[in-house]
C-alpha cells in the first residue's frame, strides 16, 4: 500500500527518534499503527474537543480578523494537493506565500508576540514546510487569531474576560510567523515517509498474519 501522510500529521512522524539505531520514533510508530488498523478495519480516529471545535467552526471569523489586520481579501482555500509523499490543504493559498490560520482557544492560550510560538513542538512547522512543498510557495506564514469563543462551546462557570475578546484592537489579537522554503527539509521528509511506508507495511503483514517471532 502506497501511504501518504497528511501535512496535519506531519509533525508526529518527523520527530527523532531517542536512539540512533533507530530510523522512526516511538510516537511515529504509534501514529502509523494507527494508519494500519484504520485502513484495515475501515474506521477513522476522530478527536472531539472544544479546541478543535472552535478552531473549525471560527476559521472564516479568524480569516476575517486576519485580513482586516493585514489589509487583504485572503478568503479560505479548499482545494487539497497531493504528491508522492504527502497530501495537504492549506488555509490560505496567496500569491507569494501559504497561511494557515490557528483560532486560539482564549487569551490564557493565544501566544500574544511572536515568540511565544512554538512551532517546532506543535509539529506546526512541518506543516507549513509540507503546504510550501505541495502548492510551490517561497515563503509560509503561521497566523494565530484570536476571535470570542461562541457561547456553546463555554460553560456557566467559564471566564468570559479570556474568551469574549471583540473590544480588544484586532491588531493585538493576530500574532504571526514566517518560514522560509527549505528544499533539504523536504527530503528528510520525503525520506521518513518511506521509512514509514516499510514499517507500515511490516505492522500490517504482523497483524494479517498474526505471528510473533521472537529472537
């Protein structure tokens, strides 16, 4: 089977592996086992928060906050590329560069200066280096938004000063990062999704054939 990793999913196979001997990390093999049993049994994993609820559901409002900021009529990109290697849909497919836009959970989570974005822990910057690869872009830009929170996804005892955020100036409440294209990075990931391919492959004939061979 010819797998390819989504650009969201990215950041869990590219992390390094603790010992040298190795060519995959544990959380990479557990992400993959998680492919073959999926792809096997015909199901898919769904995570249900209210982070990642709010981060669908205020995309276009985060889209609106950004451009207002930024002085553009960027609107949201739906058409999804795929290579050899990877499959991606970015959130902004601009001339010169891709956006991908994060809507904050609350001013308590929302990083308020560019340096308070991680994107290497978040697996964030993988993201955006597969978005560069896949639509040709020189440059990427990370954009976190921070809009109010709808009321059905608060609860009685929740803080509105950190999630009704519309009187702040729109200017505080988007903090963005750049990325440059980097040609090197994209073998290490063409690479590791082969990697991933062989033990994707190895995990799923184990469970078709249901044998352990110990040394």
């Amino acid at each position: 089977i010819t797998m390819k990793i989504r650009s969201s999913a990215l950041g869990k196979i590219m992390t390094n592996p603790r010992s040298k001997k190795e060519t995959l990390s544990v959380g990479c093999k557990t992400y993959i086992k998680e492919l073959v049993k999926e792809d096997l049994f015909n199901y898919k994993s769904t995570i249900d928060s209210k982070y990642l609820t709010k981060g669908i559901d205020m995309e276009d409002t985060s889209i609106d906050l950004y451009n207002e900021v930024h002085g553009t009529l960027y609107l949201k990109n739906t058409e999804r590329l795929s290579n050899e290697f990877i499959t991606g849909e970015c959130d902004i497919n601009a001339e010169d560069k891709i956006i991908d836009i994060k809507s904050s959970w609350s001013l308590e989570t929302f990083p308020a200066a560019p340096e308070d974005i991680d994107a290497v822990k978040t697996g964030y910057e993988w993201q955006l280096r597969c978005y560069m690869w896949l639509y040709n872009k020189p440059k990427a830009e990370l954009a976190y938004c921070m809009v109010s929170t709808p009321d059905y996804l608060l609860k009685d005892w929740d803080n509105l000063g950190i999630h009704k955020v519309d009187k702040h100036d729109p200017f505080l409440r988007v903090t963005c990062i750049s990325f440059e294209r980097d040609v090197e990075k994209e073998e290490l990931i063409a690479q590791r999704v082969q990697d991933c391919r062989e033990f994707y492959n190895e995990y799923r004939d184990s469970i078709l054939n249901k044998q352990l061979i110990l040394e």
